[in-house]
C-alpha cells in the first residue's frame, strides 16, 4: 500500500468523486471508504497488481476505484440500479473494472463472468451477511482472502454489535475458514467491524 | 460442461460462442449455474477458445459484454410503470416540506414587519396569508411569498398525476385506500414488486420505523399503524378498534398488491368483499 506521511493513497486517474490529490495520487479516505479505514484501524491486506477481486456490494464505486487502481481487475458487483449508473461510468474510465448488475446472494447469475480470484471482498448491508459470503467463496482460490466488512446494525438491530461480531466469526469459522484478523473500524464507522479470513486447502 | 460467458467447455474442449455484446448477455442469462459443481472460469480457456487474444483482449471484452448487460439491466428496471411514480410521490412529499419550511418562516419575517399582525383567534388558512404576504411585501419577501404560492399549485398538479398514475399503475390498492396512500405505501416499500412481497403486518407498520425499531429494542408498545392511519377508516375508527381496523386493512392490501402485481387489472370482486369486511370491522366495537 502507498503511504505518504499517514494518509493512504492510491495512484490512478483522479477526479471520480473529487478526491483530494496529495503529490498527484489519490487520497483514499478512511471516513468515507470501510476498506481505507481497516488499513488505518488495523493491517488489512497488501493489494499487489497480480489480484483479481472480487467486489461484493459495488455502491457508488468510490471504493471500487481505488482498489481498481492497485489490482489486476476489480469483478464489481452491484444490485440496485441508481448506484449502478455511477459504476458504469467509473468503468468506462477504468479498464480493470468489470460491473455486474446482479444479487450478491444468488452467485450462480454472475458465475459464468467471473474468474477464480485471490481476495473476495465484502460490502453489503444485508442480514445474511456471513452466508452470503460462504456463497460466494467458490470464486475464492485456495489460500485466497475474504475480507468481510460487517454492517452489525444491518444484521440485527435488536442484538448488540459485539454479539453480532461473534455470531458471524463463528459462523466463518465453522465453514473452515481462517480468521486472520478482526478489527472494529471506529472511530471512521460505527458498529461496523472488518473480518479477514484465509481459504485454507483442502 | 461448464458454461461460461465466451462459450462451454468440457473435458478440456470448447465450444465458442458467436455474436455480439447483446446476444452474449442474453445467452449470460440463460444459463443456469449450479454453485454445487462450479468451477471457476480460468480466462486463458477463452484463448484456447478463440474468443480473444490475451489478457487484455479477454478483460476488455467481457467488460463490453458486462457494461451491456447493466445498461440493459438498468433499463428494463426504469421502464417499470412503478419506477416513475415512486419518484413523483416522493417529491410530491418533498415539496409539502419544502411548503411548510419556507412557510414558517415567511411568516416570522412578516411578523417582524408588522408587529401588530398575529394568527391567534382569526383562523386565516395559509393560501389566504401568503397571498397577503405577496400583495404587502417589497422585495424578496414578497417574492419568496409567491415562490410558495407557485409551489403550492405545482404541488396540487403533481398530486392529481399521482393520484391518476397510482389508479393506473396499482389499481386495486388504490381503490381500496386511495392512489395517494397506495402510492406512499409503494414509496415507502421500494417498488411495487417489493410491496406484493411484504406480508401484511409489514404494510400495517410501513412509514412508522421510528416506532417499529422503539419496540424492537426497548419495551414501547408496538405501532397499530404506519402510512395506513392516513385512510379514513383506520383515523375514524373508535380507539378500541383502530389496531384491529388497521390489522385487517393492512391484510387486504397485502392481498391487492399481490393482484396489482401478478394480475395487473382491477379484480372487483375481491374489492367488494374486502370493502365489506373492512367496514364491518370499523363498525363492530369488539377489538
């Protein structure tokens, strides 16, 4: 990841949402991106040119475009169509975005576009946050990395954000997936939390 | 065999499909994937198949097909009749607040130029004030004062398209509640399809969230009703029976959106029965 000083950037094509430019890169801001934030209120994962991504709950594309800028291709996928309008257009400018107007929760629509990739990435505000991700973990290769972003307010409005937290870890885990790191991503987003697993052989 | 977007494969062979970013979507769409023995799409099989040269090629050609797909996608989403009426029912209710904010405080700058004017004992309706207001005002008082004499008409106009649209677009839950509620109802449940798919204690509490989510968390009693109290019969129902009312409502427009949605056409029989039990219930003072 690039780093100047304390502030992530990411260089690309600038401009997409009127970000701000610090030594002509893009600032990538923890506030606005739950990805940015995980890499300020923990490790994350390092982001190479060779992956290939698998993006669950596009939106906007804000996110999108900076991943989009360090990786090989960026498979975005997104459901609701006001959104999507914004996506196109960022793929239109960016080679390595791939949009796909589909439900995260129904993998087999978008299986025959997307390929095998090294980190699946997870952004939806839906219940079945955990089993959608285990869905879509046939896309994952073996030692591939989920990241999970989990909206704990969207999974149960009426349990508190830690027992949430725990539920979904042990619903990951009992899928045999590898729990690397789990971080609160306060004070950027509230009651919001990030899982990172490993897909282990086998 | 594995199908993919460029073509099937199977046992190492492929099959390439021919045609162009339209006829690939439509064939995207009418393959059915099972998750259960999915393999994931490896892109050099495309080389292998001749659908393009390298990776380059093979990125830059399924994000044509892709791009294609979701304007398509986005279309046939937009050009449902619902689509547009939820936009119009929306702003129709943005304007009232817009109405009543600028409203407000057009007034309290009136009030500044003339002390001695005030609303207490003299039940003037609005229309009547701000057409005052227009008329006695210089400047930008006045002419803020007309801007919301123009809102006003445009919001009766809108209203009236919304009322005609909703009639049109779900005719069975406007007869039953009206299209200016039945369209609140949709607005507030995302879309038409949505709206058929809630069950009918979901309609009951549509538009009270702050109340349904009280509940949920602390020990506040459960909302009777949400956007339905807008109706008569649920307002001028006795108190006793006001939740039954709204109860019982609320699952007869359940049933009209369903029709709404799958049928499309007014089903009058079931408007009359539904009519009937509604009012039976309203009249009856057993909760």
């Amino acid at each position: 990841m690039i780093w100047i000083g304390d502030v992530l950037v990411s260089q690309g094509e600038g401009g997409v949402y009127n970000e701000r430019i610090l030594g002509g890169a893009r600032v990538w801001d923890p506030y606005r991106s739950k990805l940015s934030a995980l890499y300020h209120a923990g490790t994350g994962i390092e982001l190479t040119r060779s992956m290939r991504v698998l993006y669950l709950g596009a939106a906007n594309g804000t996110t999108v475009s900076h991943v989009a800028d360090y990786v090989d291709v960026v498979y975005a996928v997104e459901f609701a169509p006001r959104p999507m309008q914004d996506l196109l257009e960022i793929s239109r400018r960016r080679r390595n975005v791939i949009p796909i107007m589909a439900d995260a929760s129904r993998p087999e629509q978008y299986a025959p576009l997307v390929e095998a990739v090294d980190l699946l990435y997870q952004d939806v505000a839906q219940p079945e946050q955990a089993r959608i991700a285990l869905q879509n973990c046939s896309f994952l290769k073996t030692g591939g990395i989920l990241v999970l972003m989990l909206k704990t307010r969207s999974v149960d409005v009426r349990k508190e954000p830690a027992e949430v937290f725990k539920d979904t870890l042990d619903i990951l885990q009992s899928d045999g997936l590898i729990v690397r790191e789990s971080v609160w991503l306060a004070p950027f987003h509230h009651d919001h939390a990030a899982i990172v697993c490993i897909k282990p052989a086998g | 065999m594995q199908s993919y977007w460029f073509g099937d494969v199977k046992d190492g062979s492929c099959i390439l499909f021919i045609g162009d970013p339209n006829a690939i979507v439509d064939r995207v769409r009418s393959i059915s994937a099972s998750m259960d023995s999915f393999i994931p799409l490896d892109w050099e099989q495309a080389v292998l198949c001749g659908a393009c040269r390298d990776r380059t090629d093979y990125i830059g050609k399924l994000q044509a097909v892709c791009i294609t797909a979701a304007e398509r996608s986005i279309r046939e989403q937009y050009s449902r009749k619902d689509a547009e009426l939820l936009q119009m029912v929306r702003t129709l209710d943005e304007i009232d607040t817009v109405i009543n904010l600028l409203s407000e405080r057009a007034v309290e700058w009136y009030l500044v130029r003339h002390p001695a004017f005030s609303r207490k004992y003299r039940r003037i309706p609005a229309p009547v004030i701000i057409r005052t207001m227009r008329e006695k005002s210089k400047g930008a008082l006045g002419r803020v004062a007309g801007e919301i004499g123009q809102l006003s008409e445009t919001r009766t106009s809108l209203a009236k398209e919304v009322s005609a649209r909703a009639n049109e677009v779900m005719p069975n839950t406007s007869a039953l509640i009206g299209g200016l509620v039945a369209a609140r109802l949709l607005s507030q449940a995302g879309g038409l399809l949505l709206l058929s798919r809630l069950p009918g204690s979901a309609i009951q509490v549509l538009g009270a969230r702050t109340a349904l989510f009280a509940h949920l968390k602390t020990r506040s009693p459960c909302p009777k009703h949400g956007i339905i109290f807008q109706h008569r019969r649920v307002h001028n129902a006795p108190r006793n029976v006001r939740g039954k009312v709204a109860r019982v409502l609320a699952g007869k427009i359940a049933i009209a959106a369903r029709l709404d949605y799958f049928r499309g056409m007014k089903a009058q029989d079931f408007l009359d029965a539904a009519q009937e039990r509604i009012d039976s219930v309203a009249k009856s003072d057993e909760p």
